[in-house]
C-alpha cells in the first residue's frame, strides 16, 4: 500500500528549493541608484501618490515657512473632521456606525428620514441564503477567521443572480449586503471554529431587525445575548474609528487595484481580507494583545518604568515576545506626533477598564504608550517620531468587552468593509483605468542552454 502524503508537511527537497528562492535577493543599493520607493514611500516615508479621493483624508504635518513640520494626526471622513463626527454621536447619546457607512457611502450625512431608511435597508440585507450556515461555514471551518470570511464572501457569488454586473446600481446593492452580513459571517465562523475544534456547544442566533449593527454582534455572539449600554457604545465607536483610513492603506488599495480590473464586487472584497489578516495591517491589535501577556509575565513590577523599559529594549532586540523586534501597536505610516483615532479611543478604554474592574492592566498600556516611543528614539534612528496607534488600544477592548481574540481582525473587517465600498464605487466611477505601476528588471542577461548540456 502507498504511504499516505502529508501535504501540508514542509519536506527537506521544498527546504532546498526555498533556499534557492532566497538567495536571490536583490541588493538594495539598486533601489537607490534607480530612485525605486520601497513600498511605494519615499525616503521620508511619505506614499507616492496614486491616486484621488472624496473619501478620506489622513493628515500627520503641516507646512510653516515652506517645510513640512509634524503635527497631532488629523483623520477626516468626507471632510468632516473624525473628532466632530464621534462628539456629535456622544452628545445626542446615540449610535453612530450606520450613519458613518451612510457618509462614507454618498459624501453627506443623512438627516433622520434618511438615516431610518438607510438603517431599514441594511436590516433588510441582514440575513445569509437558505442553507448557507450549514454548507458553507459549518462545513470544514478554519481556525482562522478571516479565511473563513474570505472563503465566504467567494461563495456568497454563488448565491448571487447578478455577480459580475459592475454598474453602480448593482455595486451598491453587493455592498450594502455585504455591510449588512459581514457580522453574521464573521460571528457563525467562529462559533463553527469553536465547536468543531474546541468542543464548545453551537448556538446559532438570529439578528435582531431592532437593534444597531454593534448590538446585533454582541447579541448574536454571546450565549446569553445580553450586553451593556457601555459595551455597545463602545463596540460601535471601535467601528466608527476603523470604518475608513484613506486609499493608501494595504486593504482599501487591494480593493482599488482589484476592482480597476472590472472584476465582481466579491473578488474585490476577498482581496481586501487577505490583506486585512496580515499581522503588518489588520491583525496588528492581536500581536499588541500577546505582546502585552509576555510583559506582564515577564515584568515583576508594572509600574516600574524601568522594568517596562528593558522590556522594550529587548523587543526592539529580538530578544522577547516572538522577536520579531517590533513593539506593536506603536508608530504609523502616516501619524508621528499622535493618531486621532487612538486619542479619541483612549478615554473610553479608561471609562470601561474600571468597569471592568482592570485598571491595573490599563495603567501599563498607558505607561507602554508613554514609554515606547522614547525608548524607540534612544534605540534606533527614525525619520519621524512615533505614537501608539489605535491597533494599541483595540485588542485590549475587545479582550475587555470578552470578544474572543480569534474575531479581533474579523472585527476590524467588519467596520472597513464600509470604506472598502466605498473606495470600490469611487475607482469605478472615476478611476478609468487599471492599476498598472512599473517594476525595473535588474535581472541580468542569460544564454540558454541545452538541457543535456546543465
């Protein structure tokens, strides 16, 4: 009888193989000589321009006397500023998420009949096709939740009588139903993932057609499906916060590129997710949640500012946590001096840690963020400053709201896929053309040879 193959073992021949892969590396003078940006940024870090939008606008310096001078991050929502948009929804004491998707869909805020409308529309679109729980997320779940909501956003084409019409009419309506089962997707994933590969009972409950989008993901997600008025006001600041960042960010230029190919709107959206889950975009507010667990088990003292700032040193080192030589959750592409989002978060994250009974925990989230950017100045050189971020502070809610951490990217996606669609509609009414930047071959010239002859 054959021996079975294990196809997801790395064998010693693939080993050999990869080696080969890296040993081309190709020097990286050559990007100088060739004035190449690096992950389209200049020397500065600034991104090479690639593009227009009415959607977002993420600013981090200012000009005085013809040089540009850093200043406190300043993030916009269709030219309303983010500060503006999060103090109205607090000071009428109201939800603010569906209103956030409503400006960043069609550039104005809705007054109350349209927002009523709007709410009544995405509940409308709050529901999966017959039989997809079961054939689709029962089935083989992954222990990774944003796969498995890449896996069903493709399968969702399926189900789809009009998949490939890219008309604006038809965009919209994909992507107000993907807004609108994004929790749904992402909530069942895990209770699939948790009964299936640690034996929890599976309890598949309903959206409620009265309650917001954040209501409805706690409902649904928790067995008893109660919530506190703190906890839902605070899940839907998160959304408002990661609802849009600009057409610079991984994700949100995924879906640009992609859709300036004309492809359907479910590819787009696949495309964003698989960028999203990278530890370097979306799934930094999970390395933020481990890297804290190591320090507090590694420092004896949380409040000893040195104990705190040898721990730093040594992540900056490679020599704690999983030596990557990262602190995250601290500096940004963009904002040095502060990150709005992070700013406005922070004082709900005090509000609800002593709520919570940890205020202890939060106290050295707060010292790291002091800390982190100093010891980042003494221990390395950087172009710009840095700031804790809000990946920082959003795996610490969550963790507190007792969301669990395998739907913490999930979560995000959840809030971006409304900037996503956004971003989407807006290349294809005035994007024009696809996304082609250019790649110079430093590869050099090669005579063929025989096969008999190598």
């Amino acid at each position: 009888m054959a021996k079975e193959m294990n196809y997801s073992e790395v064998t010693p021949e693939i080993r050999r193989l990869a080696e080969v892969c890296t040993s081309r590396v190709i020097n990286p003078e050559l990007f100088t000589r060739y004035e190449v940006n690096r992950g389209l940024r200049d020397l500065k870090g600034n991104g090479v321009l690639a593009g227009l939008t009415n959607i977002c606008q993420v600013t981090a310096k200012r000009i005085e006397n013809g040089v540009e001078v850093p200043m406190d991050g300043k993030l916009f929502y269709q030219g309303i500023d983010i500060d503006d948009l999060v103090a109205g929804f607090l000071h009428e004491k109201r939800l603010g998420f569906e209103e956030t998707i409503y400006l960043l869909l069609f550039g104005e805020l809705p007054n109350m009949g349209e927002l009523q409308k709007f709410c009544r529309l995405l509940n409308d679109y709050r529901w999966l096709p017959p039989s997809f729980t079961r054939d689709i997320i029962m089935k083989a779940p992954s222990r990774d939740m944003m796969n498995m909501l890449a896996r069903s956003v493709l399968s969702l084409y399926y189900y789809d009588d009009n998949p490939d019409d890219i008309s604006v009419p038809n965009v919209l309506r994909q992507c107000l139903q993907l807004i609108a089962r994004f929790p749904l997707l992402a909530v069942y994933s895990y209770h699939a993932y948790n009964h299936y590969h640690n034996g929890q009972s599976m309890i598949i409950h309903q959206p409620d057609p009265h309650l917001s989008i954040a209501e409805n993901v706690l409902k649904i997600l928790r067995p008893n499906q109660t919530y506190s008025e703190l906890e839902a006001r605070i899940l839907d600041l998160s959304m408002v916060l990661h609802a849009e960042h600009g057409g610079g960010n991984n994700s949100t230029f995924a879906v640009r590129v992609v859709s300036s190919s004309a492809t359907d709107t479910y590819s787009s959206m696949a495309a964003a997710l698989g960028s999203l889950k990278g530890p370097k975009h979306g799934g930094a507010n999970v390395a933020v949640v481990g890297m804290i667990e190591d320090m507090k088990k590694q420092v004896k003292n949380w409040q000893d500012e040195d104990q705190v700032a040898d721990y730093l040193k040594k992540l900056l080192h490679k020599e704690a946590y999983d030596k990557a030589g990262l602190i995250y959750g601290v500096g940004h592409a963009i904002y040095s001096l502060s990150d709005p989002r992070a700013l406005v978060f922070e004082r709900f994250v005090e509000q609800l840690s002593k709520d919570k009974g940890r205020q202890e925990e939060y106290e050295l989230y707060k010292l790291v963020a002091r800390l982190a950017p100093e010891v980042i100045a003494v221990e390395r050189q950087m172009y710009k400053g840095v700031s804790a971020n809000i990946d920082f502070y959003s795996g610490f809610v969550y963790d507190m709201l007792d969301l669990p951490i395998e739907l913490f990217t999930a979560l995000f996606s959840l809030s971006r896929i409304s900037g996503w669609s956004a971003h989407r509609i807006e290349e294809l009414v005035c994007g024009g053309k696809i996304i082609r930047p250019a790649y110079k071959s430093v590869s050099k010239s090669k005579a063929y040879v025989p096969l008999n002859e190598r």
